[in-house]
C-alpha cells in the first residue's frame, strides 16, 4: 500500500498536534507572533485594535488558500486577542440545519465560530448561515402546510470566520457576507526557517545547525505544516542515526528516504513530469491522458500536484496541453525539447 505524501498541505492523522501548524505546542497565540502573510496580519491587527475598543465584535472574516498555510492557525489567534471561545466545525459536518442551529444558540455573546472547508456547506444549511451572519437570528419553519409556521430565535453577536481552499466554489451570497477576505499566499524559505527556528526551540532540539534548517525550508513547498512534518522525520532520523545533531547531510539523509528530492519534490510529483516526459515526448498533452497513463485521477492530479510544479516553473499549462519546462528537465536529468510551448 503506498504511503501518505509527507509533502502534501493537506492534514494528515500523522501531524501530531505539537508539530503541526494547528498544533496547541506550536500555534502562535497573539498576532504579533505570526510569521508571514503581513498584509493580512496588519489588516487584522488593526480591525482587532479598533473592535477591541469600541467592544463590537469582530468582522466576518473569509480566509483562502491552499491547505497548511495557517487558516486554522488564524482562526485561534483571533479568538486569543478578542478573549473570546472558539467554536470550531467544518463544511461536511454540518450536514442539517438542526447542526448549525444547535451551535450558533449556544454561543455567547463575542464568541468566535470557525467553518473549516466552508465551501462543502449545503445549500440548505446555507441559507440559515446568511440572518445569522447579517442580523444575529434564525428563522426555520416547523410542521407544513396549512399549520406551518416560522420561528424566529435571536443570537448573541458572533464572528464567523471560514477558511476554504476553493474559494470559487463559494457562493456569491456567502462571499458577500465576510467583512474581511484574504487569500493566503506560499511562504518564502526565511519566513519557513523562522518558523522552524521557533519549532525547535519549543522542541527542545539543541543540536540543529542553521545550514540544515535552510535544507528543511527549502523542501517545504512554502508550507508550515509540511515544515514541520519534514521537522519531525528529520528528528526521528537524526535521534537515531546522528545522536540527535541536525546537520545537512542528516536532513539529505532523512528526506531522501522519504523520497523528497532538494526541490521539495516527491515519487508523485517525478513520476507526473516523467510520464510527460517518457510518454508524450514533453507535452503538449492533455491531465486526461496523463491521469490515464498513471493510473491515477485527474482531480488528484490538479489539485495535489500541479500546483507545486506550476508554481515553482516545473510544468507550464497552455490552451494545448501541460507542457515540460526547461528547468524539469535539468532537474531530473533530461533534454526538454526548447519549443514545446
């Protein structure tokens, strides 16, 4: 059975909380913590700064972005500054409206409630979503008929915050509803080595060279939860093997068997640029017959291995088909054709 990608962004049951983005160990508590995304932590700051003053609660606030980029991670430094409990659910769990209802009724007044993959939300479970967010009440009919009759229940003023990866499957009624939206952007390698500095020390890894730190970011795919999930193999490893000093041939050691090469690019990931490659001679060629060719979903492909490749210049995407970059090819060793696209 093939193993569970160790440089996805997606959570995975491995991510002990303690090493995770979201972890309770490592989560950052106050705004002034958080590394990266600066736009969105100064717009933040400020709306946090003025509600806190006028004692209001705090906007709806719409986040996007790939996954383990720190939406979660956000969610729970809002609620630390605002004082407030954080109510924290997803799109699929909330199934009936009787979920939503059930949770909106019994939250206080500044209470804070998080909707994980919001995009996922039923249309009938929606609908209740927009009085609530707009005027702090629910209105659901009992019976039917001619003996149907709408009840009205009142709210405490909330915030509601949502994180998707899929932005553009929300719809245009919910979108309009967040005071706040922001899309959350890749980390660059300083800002992953800051935070895997703050790792090791919450860690308690003395031994860890800054060379090696600068290996582990540079592999992380701009993704703190793929950070520290590479941290944490390259601890075990380097317990084992190197009586725990984290040098950079440790790290290249530790992720090559893991199957992630200097690029942060996994057997997936090569295989994908390889059947291009091998198959269809560098592109142009359509993710249908990829997919094919693999023996994998083209969703899948889309969605969990394009976008790395696309972003760091691996694969170009035409009107044609995907097509090989020079740079693929000088990465895994293989003359790309220099007018495929």
């Amino acid at each position: 059975m093939a193993r569970d990608r160790v440089v996805t962004g997606e959570r995975q049951q491995e991510d002990h909380p303690d090493l995770q983005t979201g972890g309770p160990a490592l989560r950052p508590v106050h705004m002034r913590d958080y590394v990266g995304q600066s736009d969105l932590v100064e717009r933040l700051s400020i709306a946090l700064e003025a509600v806190k003053q006028r004692k209001d609660p705090m906007e709806h606030v719409l986040l996007h972005g790939p996954p383990g980029l720190g939406k979660t991670t956000l969610a729970h430094v809002i609620a630390t500054e605002m004082g407030s409990r954080l109510y924290t659910t997803s799109g699929p769990a909330l199934s009936k409206a009787g979920d939503l209802v059930g949770t909106l009724t019994k939250m206080e007044a500044g209470d804070i409630l998080f909707i994980d993959e919001i995009h996922r939300l039923p249309a009938a479970v929606e609908e209740y979503i927009y009085p609530a967010m707009e005027d702090f009440k629910v209105d659901f009919t009992v019976d039917s008929g001619m003996h149907a009759k709408v009840i009205t229940v009142g709210l405490k003023p909330f915030t509601l915050i949502g994180a998707t990866t899929r932005a553009g499957l929300l719809t245009q009624p919910l979108r309009s509803r967040f005071g706040i939206s922001h899309h959350l952007n890749y980390y660059d390698d300083g800002e992953l080595r800051r935070i895997l500095e703050r790792a090791i020390e919450r860690l308690s890894m003395n031994d860890v060279s800054t060379d090696a730190l600068d290996s582990i970011a540079s592999r992380s795919r701009g993704t703190p939860r793929v950070a520290l999930r590479l941290l944490r193999r390259v601890r075990d490893f380097a317990q084992v093997r190197s009586r725990g000093t984290v040098s950079p041939p440790v790290v290249e050691e530790a992720l090559s068997l893991e199957g992630v090469d200097g690029e942060g690019l996994d057997e997936l990931d090569r295989k994908y640029l390889r059947t291009i490659f091998e198959t269809y001679g560098g592109g142009p060629v359509g993710l249908e017959a990829i997919a094919a060719t693999m023996g994998d979903d083209a969703t899948t492909l889309e969605d969990v291995v394009e976008p790395y490749l696309l972003q760091n210049g691996f694969l170009a995407r035409t009107r044609q088909g995907r097509c090989l970059t020079v740079r693929a090819g000088e990465h895994l060793g293989f003359q790309v054709p220099g007018d495929l696209f």
